[in-house]
C-alpha cells in the first residue's frame, strides 16, 4: 500500500539504526505477484543480512515494532501492507515458539523470498536447504518475480537506483 520503494527504504533505514544491528548486505528489489490474497497490486520485495547482538526473538520484535512505526495493520491474511518483514534465518538456528518458528516456513517454496536470499548469499545452508542457490534453480512460479531495482553498499538511506 501507497509508496512500495519508500516504505522499503524507511524500513531499511529504521533497521540499520536499531541498536545492535547492522545491515550487511542488500538483495535487489524485486515485484511480485501478491501471494495468498491475490486481488491486489504487485509487491516489492528484498532481503536483507544483518550483523547483531540481539537474539532471534529481540530482532523480531524490533522488526514488528518498525511494522507497526510505518503504518503496518494486520487486518487481512496476506492481504494489502504498507511492509512486511519476516525473520527468514537466524544463524542456521532452528526454532519453534508460538512467536517465531525458522527458518520461516515459507522459505522454501516462495520464489518472491528465495530469489533475493539467494542473491546476497548463494552458499549459505539454511535448515533444510543444502545450498541456496541450488535449490533456487528448481523452484517453480519464479515468473511472477521481476526484478526492480538494484541496491548499491548498506547504508542510511536504502535503497538507490531507479
């Protein structure tokens, strides 16, 4: 919902300046098909590798309070957001609590998370995907992900590039 690249950008920026964390790495953007609702606009979609001392639970809650900061109403299942930002791994931990299961469960089967992943880290192994990139190569629907916009170094502003 209204400015997609702006709510990236300022998601990114509140990110970066939470105590703690730093971005290390920045995947291109990408559109893509509305998974699940799918009577709505395109979304754009990144990831993003952070460096932190925060555990897995700390850093989500972090991550929900900058929802939540940009306007983010959970009101709809997959529906309509002004940002999204989903824990997908956590140090190849493997967690499951009623507030945070990783890796994320979607991981594997969503080209719209696995082709930005993959861009900024081809060789890592999350639990249950050897390599990144190999798996990336047999993934299906990857037709309804475009790419945007490339990111440049992690820094204050996010994203650059048009």
């Amino acid at each position: 919902m209204g400015n997609r690249e702006q709510y990236l950008q300022e998601g990114i920026r509140l990110l970066n300046r939470t105590p703690d964390v730093r971005i290390t790495r920045k995947s291109s953007v990408y559109e893509t098909d509305p998974f699940g609702f799918t009577d709505q606009d395109p979304f754009l979609n990144m990831a993003v590798e952070v460096q932190t001392g925060l555990s897995a639970l700390e850093l989500l809650h972090r991550m929900l309070e900058i929802e939540l900061k940009l306007g983010r109403k959970r009101e709809v299942r997959w529906g309509p957001r002004t940002l999204d930002l989903d824990l997908l791994s956590y140090n190849r931990q493997i967690w499951t609590s009623p507030e945070l299961i990783l890796p994320h469960p979607g991981v594997k089967e969503r080209a719209f998370v696995l082709i930005p992943l993959q861009e900024i880290a081809p060789d890592d192994a999350i639990p249950g995907i050897p390599s990144l990139a190999q798996h990336g190569l047999s993934l299906q629907g990857k037709e309804g992900v475009r790419k945007w916009t490339t990111t440049s170094s992690p820094n204050e502003s996010g994203l650059s590039g048009s």
